[in-house]
C-alpha cells in the first residue's frame, strides 16, 4: 500500500473523530466519556476484549472479499447476498451430512465458500465486464438471495414451534467450536488468518494476482497486453464471492449454530466500509475490522450505559467512508496548507483586485 | 463586432504578464518568473517541447490555474484571473485540443450554450442568435453551415466552430492549444487564412506548438519556453528553423533517417481483404489489402479515425473482423485470441499511451513485464512471481534505453511523456519481436526521445522485425517509412514509396483524392 493511501485513511479516521465529537456535543452530551466508553467497552476485561474479536471475524471476511474484488476493478457490491447464501449453504450442509467435528465444519465451510462464489458468478456471467450493469446486478442479487432464503428456510427448514424464520440447530461435528463458552470468539479467527495470508500472497506473489491488480489499475492496458478481462472478471467475482460467503457461514456454525433470518445486521456492507478504509490491503482489513469490531461491541456497552446510541456508531462509520472517499475534501484542506505554508514562507501579500467584468 | 480601425504600427499592448511563477508541489517549478507581452493584431507562437511549461502558462491566462507570484494585466489594468470565467469576461477565450463540443447538438446550439439568447417569455431564442452568429461568421469570413450537426463537421471545421464560439463571447485574445495537432496540411492552411483575417481585424492570438514549420507560416513573433522558463523572443525573420530548435530542445540534436537496408524476401503479415465493422454495422476498415516483408517499415498514413485504430486492434485480435484473412508469417491469426497472436510475436505501441500503454498508477518494473508476467523466467511457477528477476530486467532495461527516472520502483505516472513511451517501448521490442505495430509512437513525445524511439524502431527493421507504423505526424512517416500507406474511411488510397512520399501527395490522398502513385 502506498503510503500516501496509509496518510488518507488515518487523517479521514482523525477528522471522523473530531466530526463525531462535534455530533455528539450537538446531542448534548460529552464526546470525552462516549470515547472512554468505547475504549472501555473494548477493553475494559478480557471478554469485553474477546467479543470485540468475535466482532471482528466476519468483517474480516468481508473486508477480503471486497479487497480483493476492488483491487481488480470489479464492483461486487452483492456481499450481503453473498453472505446470506454462504450462510445457508453451510447450515444445510450441516444439517444433512453427519460428519464427526474437524471435518463437519470444515466441509459446511467449504460447501458455503463455493455456493458464495458460484452465487457471485451468476450476475457476472449476465453482465460481463460492464462496470454499471455488474453493479446493477449484484445489488438485486442481494434481495433475491434474502427471499431466496427466507423462501427455502420456511419452505424445508423450519423449526417448529418458532415464531422467527429459522432452522434447527446443526450437527453437532459442524458447530464451528467457541474457545470460552461465555464469548462468541471462536475458531473462525484460524480461518480468518489464514485467509488474509493466502489473499496477501495472492494478490502481491502470484502472476495471477498481478493481473488482477493490474486489471484494478487499467484494464485497457492488460487487454492489450492480451489478458481476458472476461475470464478475470469472472475469477476475480468467484473469489470475493467465496470469501463474502465465508463470513456468514463462519456467523451461522458459531455463533447461531442455525440459520436466523436476519443474522446478518449488514456484515456485506460493512465488508465495503472495511475495505475502503483499509485501502483495499489484506493486512489493513485487520486492522479496519478490528476498528468497525470494536464499535459495534461498543455499541452495545454504550446502550447500557446510555452514552451514545448504536445509530451514533453508524453516524461515525458513514463518515470515515465519507471522507476517505472524498479526495476533494483532501486537495482543498492541502491547497490551504499549502497556501498557508507558501505565505509564511514568502510573508507574500497579493493585492485582491478581482475585477467582475 | 469586429473593430477594424486600430493602429498597427502602434504595437499596443493588450496583455502583460510580469514575473509568473507557479510551482507545483513546492518542487517543480512548472513557471519561473516569465515575462510576456501580447499585442494587438499578432500572432503570437508559443513554442516548447511536451512537459516546457506552455500548458501551465496558458492554464494561469486562461484562469484555470493561479500563479504563486507574479501578475497579469490585461489593457494595462491588473486582473486576477481566479477562474476561467473572468478570463472570458475580461476577453480571453482558449481552443482547447480536444474540441469540447457536443456532437448531437448543431453550430448554433453550441455556440450559445451557456449564454443562450432568450424570447420576452424565457424560451430559446434560436432565430435571434442564429442572425447574430451568421452576422459575426460573415464579418470575419468563417464559412460554416449553422444548422449543421457537429458529428458531421471535419475536425477542421468544428475548430472553426470553437472559434467563433469565442468571438461570440467577445473574446480579443484567442489561444489556440495546438490547434494543428489533427489537422492534414490542407485544413491547416486553411486555419492559418482564418488566423490571418481574425488578425487583420485587431484579435491577438497565442498560438502554442512544437511544429517549428508552422511559426514561420503564420507567426509574427515567437516566443520559445524551455524547462518553464522563457528562452528568447524573437521574429521568423530573425532566426532560421536550426536555431529555434536548438533553442527548444537546449541541445543540437539530429534526426534519426531511414538509411537504405535490404528488406526480407518472407512476408510477415499478410492482410487480405479484410473488413471490421464498428457501431451501427458500419465498415471501419474496408477491404484493406497488403502485406509487410521482413525488416519493411509500412507507415500507415491518414487523418485520425479512418479506421487505422481499428485495423491495429483487428491484428492484435481486440476487434473480431467480419471477413477477410490475416496471416503472420503464412499462418493465419484473425481468429485467435489476444494472448496467443502476442506470443506468436507480435509487439504493440497503442496509440493512448496512458489509456492503453501503461498503468500509469503502477510501477516501472510491474509495467516492464505486463506482457510476459506469468512466462519464465518471471513467474517461477503459478503461485510464485519472481519480484527480484522482474526488478533485474526492468533495471537493464531503463539502462538500455536510457529511461531517465532514480530506479525502477518509481511510479510510471510521475515519468515525462517521452519516458513513459520509452517504457512502452522497451517493453514491446523484446528479442522475439517480429512484427510490430506502433500506433502514434511519438505522440507527446519530447524531440530527443521520439528521433530515440524513431532510431530504435529502425534498429529493431534492420535486425529483421516487420513494422507496420501509424501515424498522423507526417514529416515523421516519410523519415522512417519506407513505404506508406494511405487510408481514408476505412479505405486504402493507396500507396507511396518513401523516398517519393511528399506532405502534399500523402494529404491529398488523406482527403479521400486516389492520385498517389499506386504499387
């Protein structure tokens, strides 16, 4: 990652705080003690802790996906379907195959990641490369794969008795295995490891990962040079798709050991959140989802305390992606550093003379 | 309107600039301290290579850009030109080189965007403006049809277009960012008449180019930029075209010349009545025939968008052709993909160099192997890229080709036009090349590095590698063809041998006149 694009994301982290305070003063309250909460929340004890990293797993996941989908230029912003299907997958699976424990899970996972990939493939076999229609596409997809669901669940699934849309619980060999019983942080974090080493090394060690990233970069330019974009694009939406799925499959196994309508509070949109403010580096999601996974436990902490609501939290993840987003808030605020510094400098008066006409 | 009557041996002055300079990033200083003044009734040139500062100056006049220090005062009064806006109000209109007109619209509806005539009611007043434009066309004698759609006009005549667009808005001072750069050498005559007259009647024009030609045909004095600052002012009457380049470039420099080299008895590639349809099912290249010997450089001549892109993109299988065979060394290639045409050796230098040629936001090296990237030695196998390898040919390479940059790692974005094609360059003549296409491969090139890259294309055609060149820069075909193709619509002309090839000939084949010397 340039370090230019380390600079962007951490003066828009700043700035987002400085804005968020201002928005919580405005609500009458003191920035200063909401901030304490999150970090209290976050680290107060070592659950607090523990469940800021159960937090933390899907976003990594998606923030993957959306890495390595933005690196090669590709809009997927079908994540949260991506997630939903792999959910389902992986709950059906661990449903029907009674595998003992390594290999119920593991197989659940791998049969969510493939369902996820093929599920992102099919609006890109229909759309191809065209950049708006790919998005087009993948957005619908995300409210067919929440009917589709939703329909399957109801239809084959359902518990009975229930008053939620929602299977019983899976095998027990396909129960992704928590480390404490009392948080949520369980053995997704491996699965999450490892992928950020295998996309790293994807992405930067391998001929096809250059290709991608030069596809990201200027697709005209690898066209020329006789690359399929096609065939890359279609790639590039199996592998995002996959790992998008990985994040609910991970939720489904071990958190809720079931398919829950609803299970998902955005874990696809907040994987773009993720990734954007990353700058789309593996080993930045890390780092952005521990960030988004320490507001979102907060969040909750700060219910209870009654600092600031879970709605305030989306207030400040909007406007981190507000302002790394916006180059133009940067080249203004750096032309007037800039200015300032040259004036100093110089100590250079100009005669304001604007004539109208 | 137009006034006539103003003393011309008075040498008024209507526009100063004193002491401009701008930086950019604090470092680079694109102007330093230039000095400037613009008469009424000239033609003024400004003359530099690519990257000399001519743009950065025009952008300050033109209000698009503020100097750090220095002022500008226009009929004597300062003005600070904060925004294009007041440039045009104070006077000052600019012909962009890509003409910023909408081609669904007609002349007239595009020259009054933006300052529309308007009825009692507030509706478009197309009759009252379409009187006033054919007013102000007739007084200056810029023949246009107003009602004319602009995707039917010529390049030529939509620049026409531009520029009584800026007479409608009153501008007394026109600059024209190389305004020939499209032009065949008929339509840019017929520019130069236009000048001529809109100077007659008391405009002032800047006119910015690198074709040293051109300033002894319509400018009265010149003034010549290097490295952003300014080299000299002078009059063609006072200086001969040796000197003015010498001034330009710093340093004498000589052009590289086709020398006499036996061509190859084997054909390379065999282009046989080819047709490529474009949008709407139109023919954009008709029928094309010819073939290119070992070690042969075909220049392929034409005014842009006659289809020559798009008989590069059918030989390097980017565009799929409706009929018509294409054979690389007897072998026919028309139906294979991209990758395999590439391996089989066949180079290319698109003609967008930043488009199409290099990522610009990626380094030297990642650039250096785009084509051979997942080939030995430069990925060791599928899951590993051989990064130290790769940095090792890039760095021979920026040697080889004298790439001007502090080492291999840096972004081609913050490269000069003449190295970033270097890079294009060194990329595509590897060892194994045998056919090249070089579509433009001096475009915003500095002059140094295009007669390098001109002298490296001849080397690669004497070691024996077929060359089909594409050009619009004519003065470059005739230099390092050694024969030339014609294409107009889609179409072959015809065509010339080198040493016979002329401007005048290659322009009027250009122009769709089927009088060269056919062979």
């Amino acid at each position: 990652m340039k370090k230019s694009r380390i600079k962007l994301s951490l003066f828009s982290l700043i700035l987002a705080l400085f804005l968020f305070s201002l928005a919580i003063l405005a609500t009458g309250r003191n920035p200063i003690s909401a901030y304490w909460a999150i970090i209290t929340g976050s680290f107060g004890t070592l659950k607090d802790f523990l469940n800021v990293l159960a937090y933390m797993l899907p976003l990594i996941m998606t923030g993957l996906g959306a890495s390595v989908a933005f690196q090669s230029g590709v809009f997927n912003i079908g994540g949260e379907g991506q997630v939903l299907v792999g959910g389902l997958a992986s709950v059906i699976v661990g449903l029907l195959v009674p595998f003992p424990a390594p290999w119920g899970y593991l197989f659940a996972m791998m049969v969510g990641f493939l369902t996820g990939a093929l599920w992102a493939i099919l609006p890109t076999l229909l759309a191809g490369r065209n950049l708006t229609s790919l998005s087009v596409a993948t957005i619908m997809m995300n409210s067919i794969a929440a009917l589709l669901t939703e329909y399957i669940v109801k239809q084959f699934f359902q518990r009975e008795g229930a008053s939620n849309t929602e299977t019983v619980v899976v095998n027990e060999g396909s129960i992704l295995p928590r480390f404490f019983p009392s948080t949520q942080f369980n053995y997704g974090i491996f699965v999450a490891i490892i992928c950020v080493i295998i996309v790293t090394w994807f992405l930067y060690k391998t001929p096809f990962g250059f290709s991608l990233r030069a596809m990201g970069n200027n697709p005209k330019a690898v066209q020329q040079a006789g690359v399929s974009i096609y065939k890359r694009t279609l790639a590039t939406m199996f592998i995002s798709g996959g790992l998008f799925a990985l994040a609910g499959s991970i939720q489904c196994l071990a958190i809720y050991k079931r398919f829950v309508m609803g299970f998902s509070p955005g874990y696809g949109w907040d994987g773009i959140t993720v990734a954007t403010l990353a700058g789309n580096s593996p080993v930045g999601v890390l780092l952005s989802a521990f960030l988004f996974g320490m507001l979102r436990s907060a969040s909750i902490n700060m219910n209870l305390s009654d600092q600031v609501t879970t709605e305030m939290i989306s207030v400040l993840q909007g406007l981190i992606v507000v302002l790394v987003a916006s180059p133009v808030v940067w080249t203004v605020l750096d032309n007037i550093f800039y200015q300032i510094k040259v004036r100093v400098l110089l100590l250079f008066t100009k005669k304001k003379g604007v004539e109208a006409k | 309107m137009p006034e006539t009557n103003f003393d011309k041996t008075e040498h008024e002055v209507v526009l100063t600039c004193k002491d401009l300079c701008k930086c950019y990033g604090g470092v680079v200083h694109a102007s330093k301290h230039v000095d400037f003044d613009l008469r009424r009734g000239e033609v003024h040139a400004f003359l530099g290579e690519n990257g000399a500062g001519k743009s950065t100056l025009m952008k300050m006049l033109y209000g698009i850009e503020q100097p750090d220090e220095g002022k500008i005062y226009i009929n004597g009064k300062e003005i600070v030109l904060s925004s294009s806006a007041v440039a045009i109000a104070n006077g000052i209109g600019m012909v962009h080189q890509e003409l910023m007109l909408i081609p669904h619209l007609t002349v007239v509806e595009n020259i009054i965007l933006g300052q529309e005539t308007k009825t009692k009611v507030g509706t478009l007043n197309l009759r009252a403006a379409h009187k006033e434009i054919k007013n102000l066309a007739d007084a200056y004698g810029l023949e246009i049809d107003l009602n004319a759609l602009v995707e039917k006009l010529s390049i030529g005549q939509r620049q026409r277009v531009e520029i009584i667009k800026l007479l409608y808005r009153k501008a007394d001072i026109l600059i024209l960012d190389e305004p020939t750069a499209l032009l065949t050498p008929q339509e840019s005559d017929a520019l130069f008449e236009v000048l001529r007259r809109l100077k007659e009647m008391g405009k002032s024009i800047i006119f910015i180019t690198h074709k040293l030609r051109e300033v002894y045909q319509i400018a009265d004095r010149m003034t010549v930029i290097r490295s952003g600052k300014i080299v000299g002012v002078t009059t063609p009457q006072e200086t001969n075209v040796a000197e003015l380049a010498q001034m330009m470039v710093g340093k004498t420099v000589s052009g590289s010349r086709r020398t006499p080299h036996p061509i190859g008895s084997n054909i390379v590639l065999d282009v046989k009545n080819v047709n490529v349809l474009g949008f709407d099912n139109i023919k954009v290249v008709d029928d094309v025939s010819f073939s290119v010997r070992a070690g042969e450089v075909l220049g392929v001549a034409g005014i842009e968008g006659n289809g020559q892109t798009q008989l590069a993109q059918a030989i390097l299988g980017l565009l799929k052709t409706k009929s018509g065979s294409i054979y690389l060394e007897g072998k026919e290639i028309s139906r294979q993909s991209t990758k395999k045409i590439r391996k089989a050796g066949v180079g290319s230098i698109p003609d967008d160099r930043q488009g199409m040629g290099l990522i610009l936001s990626m380094r030297i090296f990642e650039n250096m192997v785009l084509n051979e990237y997942d080939e030995k030695p430069f990925a060791k196998n599928p899951v590993y890229e051989d990064w130290g390898c790769i940095k090792e040919y890039a760095r021979e390479k920026i040697e080889d080709y004298s790439i001007a940059t502090a080492n291999e790692s840096v972004y081609v974005s913050a490269l000069s036009g003449g190295n970033q094609q270097k890079i294009v360059v060194a990329r595509e003549l590897t060892k194994d090349c045998k056919l090249l296409i070089a579509a433009q491969p001096t475009r915003g090139v500095d002059i140094a590095s295009a007669y390098y890259i001109h002298s490296r294309i001849l080397q690669a055609a004497e070691e024996g590698c077929a060359v089909v060149m594409i050009s619009s820069d004519l003065d470059e075909l005739i230099r390092v063809s050694d024969r030339i193709m014609v294409m107009f619509r889609g179409k072959v002309m015809g065509f010339v041998d080198g040493d016979a090839a002329t401007r005048e000939g290659l322009g009027r084949m250009m122009l769709g006149e089927s009088d060269g010397e056919s062979i």
